[in-house]
C-alpha cells in the first residue's frame, strides 16, 4: 500500500518546487539583465521618505533570497515587535490560528495578538527558524504559541491544523488568511501550468479550505481576516497571476461576509502596499529590492508593526463590531492605491 507523504515531507516538497519556480523566473531575469547596456547614468537623488510615526527604515539592501524566504536571513529585519504599540485586552481569552505567521506581516500579527490577551496558532510552510522565533516572540507576550508546519494547498492538512489549534486551545475566535506565494513574471507566457496552480492553490484554495475548516468552531462574535493585496485593487503587469489571486481574496471575503453575517461571524480583508518582508527578497532580483516602495507616496516600504495594528482593530469586537466585509487598503499611497 503506498503511504502518502507526511504533512512535514508535503511542505519540504512545496518549498522545493516553489524554489524551482524561482530558480527559472532568475535565469531569465539574469538573461535580459546581460542584454541591457551596462553604462547606466548617474541615479537621480532619491527623494525622503515620510514618516509618520516612530522613523522607519528607507533604504532597502539589495539582496536576494531563495524561497520560501527566510526572515533571519535578511541584512535589514523586519520590524514586527512594535513597541511604542500598548496593549489593552481587546482579545482577551481569544484564540487565533494565523496561516504564514512564521515571518513577515503574521509574525507581526501574532505578536500584537499576544500583547492583546490571545493565544496564537502558527501555520508555516517549512521555516523552522523563524517559527520558533515567532513562537518565543509570543511567549514573551505571556500566551500560548503553537507550531504547526504544513501546506496549505492540503484541505486535509488545514482540517488537521484547525484540530490541532481547538485542541489545544480549546476553541477558536480568530482566522487569519495570510500564507502567500509570489513571484513575478515578465509575460504571460512565462507562467507555466505549474506556476499558475502553486500561485492560486496557495493564495486562494488555501483561504478557502482554512476558512472552511474553522467555521464548524466559529461563534458569534468571531471573525476571519484575509490579506489581500493593493495588486488585487489596481493589478500589476509583473504579478498577473499573484494580482488574480488577490483579487479572488478580496471578492472572496465580501461573499463570505455575506453569507456569514446572520451568524454574527465577521470576515474582512486588508490590502498592504509593499511591506519589507521576506516575500519580496525572495521574488524580485536584488536591484529590484533595492527600490522596494519608492513608488509609494510614503517613498518606502511600510515594516510589518505599521500592519499589525490593523489586523488587531478588525479582529476585537471592542472596535469593529459593526464591520463585515470590507477590504482596508494599507498601502502607503493617498487613495489607498
């Protein structure tokens, strides 16, 4: 009788061909790279970044990482811990399961969860380092972490983590939709058949079998966040497939919502703008990450704290109870794209 592969040996398997992918989208960067002229003018002086609270980092290093991307290997880290950020209660006795919350914007999310009074559920690809980072980030918060490494392409997986987080825990408040895959394409021709169904197995069936996993624990009063993208407001003609799945999330969440509100279970989505997390380093070629959000009216990158506090207002009932189906645009431009 065959033996299906561990959740573990599944995750190792995606991270894998999720570096394949990468490792292709590279030689063809690589390839128009040697075909442009090398004699490039002097850059313009770039313009200063608007900071509107504690100052936050402008210039990103220009380094690029192998996917799945691993936080610890960044040369400029993330800043997720928030620390002029007071906690309050609002989540108090709560329980959350965050989906990519090993590194980037669910660490930061699992943090602010912890300093508002839940326990926190960690699903994570194969990170390990950062998982346990995370993990010891909300230990210091003073709750619970639990680890829980797999796929979310697996509907059976995502079943298991919703048990495994209840059983844990002992019940569930709080999803939020957040694992992604992204890497950028110069056409549509370079998105092959695999790369279309890691892009949308991941970023959209993962939403759906998570959510469908957790609602038999939802009560009223909980809620789902799901974190969609300003590519999925505006597209983006390097992300074709990344930018459909966004877009799927943020109409996924306003149907969701409709078909849940009778039950007083809220569903909302927030759209970041560039966030300085690993899943950039490891899509875009170094120079690339180099110009990270400059583009923005901010003229930088947020970093993952200037996030979290968003997800903490859409999850407390004590701030948005009579919030249900919205998409929240966090992305650093006036209009929110």
């Amino acid at each position: 009788m065959e033996r299906k592969p561990s959740a573990r040996g599944a995750a190792d398997a995606t991270a894998e061909k999720q570096r394949d992918i990468q490792r292709e989208q590279d030689r063809k960067d690589e390839a128009k790279a040697r075909a442009k002229e090398a004699g490039q003018g002097p850059h313009e002086q770039k313009d200063k970044a608007v900071q509107t609270g504690r100052p936050q980092p402008q210039d990103m290093p220009a380094q690029h990482l192998e996917k799945p991307g691993i936080e610890a290997d960044m040369q400029l880290q993330p800043r997720f811990m928030a620390t002029d950020y007071r906690g309050s209660g609002k989540l108090e006795g709560m329980a959350a399961l965050v989906t990519g919350g090993d590194s980037g914007i669910g660490r930061a999310v699992a943090v602010l969860y912890a300093r508002e009074g839940a326990d926190v559920a960690i699903v994570y690809l194969s990170a390990q380092e950062d998982a346990e980072e995370t993990r010891r980030c909300v230990e210091r918060e003073g709750r619970r972490c639990l680890l829980v490494r797999g796929d979310v392409k697996d509907s059976k997986f995502c079943r298991e983590a919703v048990e495994r987080t209840v059983a844990e825990f002992g019940h569930l408040e709080i999803l939020v939709n957040n694992a992604a895959f992204q890497e950028h394409a110069g056409s549509l021709a370079d998105i092959t058949d695999e790369r279309l169904e890691e892009t949308m197995k991941t970023n959209i069936f993962g939403y759906f079998y998570m959510a469908r996993a957790a609602l038999p624990h939802l009560k009223r009063g909980a809620s789902i966040i799901n974190t969609g993208s300003v590519v999925g407001l505006r597209g983006s003609g390097q992300l074709l497939d990344y930018s459909a799945t966004k877009g799927a999330i943020h109409a996924f969440t306003m149907s969701l919502a409709s078909s849940l509100i009778d039950k007083g279970i809220r569903v909302n989505a927030i759209a970041p703008g560039p966030v300085w997390t690993p899943l950039n380093p490891a899509d875009q070629t170094a120079e690339k990450v180099a110009q990270f959000g400059q583009s923005t009216d901010f003229k930088r990158p947020a970093q993952p704290e200037e996030l979290s506090p968003a997800y903490v207002f859409l999850a407390a009932p004590s701030c948005a109870s009579y919030i249900t189906g919205i998409v929240l645009p966090v992305t650093g431009s006036v209009g929110g794209t």
